[in-house]
C-alpha cells in the first residue's frame, strides 16, 4: 500500500516563495471574478424567483464558499508543498483520491477552464473588432459530426495565442504573473465598482424606465420554489468557482501557513460583495421581466449598461469583460499548473512535468502540459460540453474536503483551532450531498458520462503506481 505522507526527494533547482499577501488576495479575486457576473442575471431572472430571492442566492452562495474557505484553512496547516487539494486529498485519503482529483483536472476542469475562458476573451474581441475566418472553407469538417475543428478559426487562433502569450509570461516567474494578475484584477474591480456606482445613485428607479427594444419573448421558468432556487443557487455557485485555486501555488506562497487561508477569505469576501451589490444594481436599473426577455446572445450586464448609457455602455462592458477574463485565465493557468508539477513529483503524472526552471524557478513543463491540452480543447470546441459533464465533479471533492478535515481534526494532525469545526463541516457536506443528487436526478446522462470521464483515471493510476514502484 502506498504511503501517502511519504517525504518527496527533489534535486535541482526548487520553486521561489515569491507570492505575499497581497498577490494573494487579488489572485483569489481574480479567479473567482471573471465572466460569471456580467452573464448570470439574465438566467437568473429566468428562473421566475423574485428579486429579493435573487439577491438571496447570491449572498447563500457567498456564505457557503465562505464556509468552504474556512473549511481550506484548517487543511492548509497541513503542507507547505504545491498542489493543495491535491496535497489534502492525499495527506488525507492516500494516493487514489488526490490522483482522481489531479487526473479530473487535468483532462477536464482546470485545462478545459483555460480553453473556455480564451475563447470568451477572443469572442469578446470578435464581437468588438470582428476577426477573420481564414479556415471557413473548412467549417464543415468533422469528426465523427462532433467534432469541428476548423468552425470559428479566427476565435480560435486568437485564442490559442493568448493562452501561448500567458504561458510565456508564467514560464518566466511567477512574481511577473502575480503583478499582471494584480493589474487586471486591479482594473476589473474599479470596472465593476463604477458599475455598481451607476446602477445605485444615477439611474432612475426600475418604474420608470423604458422597455429596450431588441428583447426576445421572456422565457420565465415556471417551476416550483424550492426548484427554481435550488437551480438559481446552482448557477450562483458556479460564479464563486475557483476561489480554491491559490491552495494549488502554495508552495510559492510566503508564509503559507499564515497567509494561504487568509488571502482565501479575503478574495472570496471581495467577490462577494462586489456580486450582491452589482446585481442588485442590474435589478434597481431594469426590471425583472425586461431582464429575462434578454436575448441568449446578449450579456446582461451589457444590456444594463446600454440602458443607462447607450451603445457606449456596451462597448465598456465589452472591453471591462475582456479584462476580466483575461485576468482570470492567468490566474487559472499559473495555478492549475501546480497541480500536475505536484503530482509528477509524487510520480504520479508524466515525471518531466516535475521539472523546475534553472533560471526562472517555474514549474516550465507543467505549463507546457497544461497549454497543449487547452490549445487542444480549443480545438476541438468540446471544453464547454466537457466542463458541464462534471458539474457535480466540483463539489464532489468539496465533500471530501469537508470530510478530511474531520478526519485529520479527530487524528490530531490538525493542530491549529478550525474556526466553526465541526458545524462548517457538516454544512459543506449536505449541501455537496445535494447539490451531487440533484444534478444526477436532473441531468442523469450528463453526469453519468461525466462520472465515466473522471474514472478513465483507473488505468492511468495504475499504470503510474506499477511504473513508480
């Protein structure tokens, strides 16, 4: 049997703890702020809740993630190495639960991230100076008709250079990440704040404004409470995603112990609030039934803006998009990369992906793995199909990082005081057991295909763990 505390023997060149507090705080922001909260309202105001109910959901699920973070500060004394719920999952349950977690991520949740959101960012582009098509002519070419790899060439070759541009800037330091990441986060909060300014103090009240042309028949769901709620928190928390990607740089981090659960909380406590006040600025300034007549093609934050400022106000929400997500598609591929570093240093991954820059002390193949298999999910326009299989992938591990701090807590390898242990605990797994059920009685085929996604990890586990004994 494996022994999953076993120490890790390195040589060579070792990673920088380069990353303080600050970097911190707005690395977790970044992620978790992205395109999320300029697209939710408009599903949202679909589901038929009222607004008051709207706004509940965002700050549930604000509270929820708060309660997973303080849930990540007790795990985080146990390792100061890379990878963190990597690192967790295998401290805590051995080598199979942290490799389903690493191999998950990487095939499909961390990569098909990176390849979701540089095509976002390249769309958005597209939508404001429209790209050529150089491959059109090869549109209709398929594999087995799900696969079209020459649709949209344009997008997609911008989009594989933009995740080939952050790639070169993450090969060379993480420092010089952290400070762009600083930068876009920087530029995507003043965007949002100014949002939220508009929406509150210079905007008539919903009453009085003038229905926007443009708007396609409401599609208003007429489904029980509790399902309407349910679905709307659903999709509320996959805006709050991503806040536990800091744990994955821990090993870049200064004083991780100390400053891990500490930058987590804060950025997750800055997402939350910008989230609440900014929706309630999209409610104050249209009404709920002009918000869920908006066209599937349009952004909702888009279509407020031009309310109150015209095509101008479009294009700002444009262009404060494509700064969100490019900020966030940094951070996701400085972090993500860590994970699969961290596993080809437990020899459980491809052994180069362990390898540390000599000169810029970056896990530079972990990157390289990570940017070729985006740019091949790019390609194959799959990564949105692949990301909603494992909708349930997520908080299937958030239960179990609920249950390992029970465990470590009750072993006593958890030492340091877990704020509202064990209460926060049991929140987080009736609320990852619900979440997992629904998903499975409302989209069974999904989410068994996602299931059998996440199990082709088998064979590669073992052929690593024959490979490393």
């Amino acid at each position: 049997m494996d022994n999953p505390a076993r120490p890790t023997s390195a040589s060579g060149p070792t990673l920088i703890r380069a990353v303080g507090l600050f970097t911190g705080i707005f690395l977790v922001a970044g992620v978790v702020i992205g395109s999320g909260v300029f697209k939710k309202i408009v599903p949202l105001a679909q589901t038929g809740l009222s607004e008051a109910w709207i706004v509940a959901a965002w700050v549930l699920a604000g509270l929820i993630t708060i309660c997973g973070a303080l849930n990540l500060a007790g795990l985080s004394s146990l390792t100061e190495e890379s990878g963190g719920v990597y690192e967790y999952l295998r401290l805590s349950f051995g080598n199979f639960a942290s490799f389903l977690f690493g191999w998950s991520d990487f095939t499909i949740i961390g990569t098909a991230s990176v390849a979701a959101l540089a095509f976002i960012f390249a769309q958005t582009i597209n939508t404001l100076l429209p790209l050529p098509n150089p491959l059109r002519h090869l549109e209709q070419v398929s594999i087995g008709q799900l696969i079209y790899p020459f649709a949209d060439s344009g997008i997609k070759i911008l989009a594989i250079g933009t995740i080939g541009v952050l790639t070169w800037v993450n090969y060379r330091g993480v420092a010089g990440s952290g400070k762009l990441s600083n930068v876009f986060t920087a530029a995507k909060i003043m965007g949002i704040l100014l949002l939220i300014i508009l929406g509150l103090f210079m905007t008539t009240p919903t009453s009085e404004q003038t229905p926007l042309p443009n708007l396609s028949t409401a599609a208003v769901a007429d489904t029980p409470f509790f399902n309407a709620f349910f679905g709307a928190l659903l999709s509320v928390f996959w805006a709050y995603d991503g806040w536990m990607d800091l744990s994955f740089v821990t090993g870049e981090i200064k004083n991780p112990t100390r400053n891990v659960p500490r930058a987590i909380l804060l950025g997750v406590s800055i997402a939350i609030g910008l989230y609440v006040l900014v929706n309630y600025a999209y409610l104050r300034v249209l009404p709920l039934p002009a918000l869920a007549a908006v066209s599937p093609n349009e952004i909702g934050a888009a279509v407020v803006a031009e309310a109150m400022l015209g095509k101008a106000g479009k294009t700002w929400i444009l262009v404060l998009i494509m700064i969100s997500v490019f900020g966030s598609l940094n951070t996701v591929l400085l972090s993500h990369s860590r994970i699969y570093f961290r596993m080809a240093q437990e020899r459980f991954f491809f052994a180069h992906a362990g390898a540390v820059h000599q000169r810029y002390r970056t896990p530079h193949v972990a990157l390289l793995f990570t940017f070729a298999w985006s740019c091949l999910l790019v390609i194959s326009g799959t990564f949105e199909r692949l990301t909603d299989l494992v909708i349930f992938g997520n908080f299937l591990f958030y239960g179990m990082l609920a249950a390992a701090v029970l465990k470590m807590k009750r072993q006593g390898k958890i030492t340091v005081p877990v704020t509202g242990y064990p209460i926060i605990q049991f929140i987080i797994l009736l609320f990852a057991f619900a979440l997992v059920v629904n998903t499975l009685v409302t989209q069974p085929q999904q989410s068994m295909l996602g299931l059998a996604l996440m199990l082709t990890s088998l064979p590669f586990y073992f052929y690593f763990k024959r490979k490393r004994a």
